[in-house]
C-alpha cells in the first residue's frame, strides 16, 4: 500500500534566488514555494543534502535563511528552509501569505508583478 505524504501548498513565483555555499554563489529563479521550502531553476544541479544559505529578492526586500538541497535534477532543484528561529519562519509566513493573496487575484509574483500586499512583509 501507498502511503501519501502531506505537502503544503506550493505557489508559483518568479523570483531572483542566490544559493550560497563556502564554495561559492549559485544564482538562478525560483519557480514555486511553499512555507517549507522552494524550488528554483538553477545553471547545473546541487549536491543532494547539500546546506548553504538561500537568498530571495522581491521588491527591494530579501529572506535570507538557512537551507537543505532535498532534491536535485537537471532542471531544478528542491530546497527545504531550516528555519533557526521563530522570525525567520515569520518571515516565510509572511511571503506566503503575500504570494497567496497576489494569486487569489490572479497574480504569479514576480520581478515585474504589481502586486501588492498591504498587511504582508512583502510589498
């Protein structure tokens, strides 16, 4: 039998992500996110359980966070957040929240999206 693994909601965005490890910095987009972790499109594969920090731009404003490469392929790769305190999971909520309410109106965030979020972090 098939056990189903609950996922959190994913939303689709279209965002600058920098991954930043000792080695060096991985630029690429983010192409959907979720409260747990981000998927990004990056010019070659991660190292699969590979940490480093992930960096995401939006409207002059950035979410610096600790992250865990879960996955890798040759197109995209998946991270998850390792959140290290309750501000920095705020923070993620607080995105979340924003891009949610941007695509309740129809909107995929991203670097030329107009969306605004007026009680959200990210404007």
């Amino acid at each position: 039998m098939t056990q189903f693994a609950y996922r959190y909601p994913r939303f689709m965005i279209d965002l600058p992500v920098d991954f930043i490890q000792p080695e060096g910095t991985l630029s690429g987009r983010s192409s959907d996110i979720s409260s747990t972790g981000i998927k990004a499109l990056f010019p070659r594969p991660l190292e699969r359980n590979s940490r480093g920090r992930i960096v995401v731009s939006y409207a002059g404003r950035s979410i610096d966070l600790q992250a865990r490469v879960v996955y890798s392929g040759s197109e995209s790769s998946g991270l998850e957040f390792v959140c290290e305190t309750p501000e920095q999971q705020d923070t993620i909520s607080n995105l979340i929240d924003a891009v949610a309410e941007c695509q309740h109106r129809g909107v995929v965030i991203s670097m030329s999206s107009r969306c605004r979020v007026e009680s959200g972090q990210f404007r």
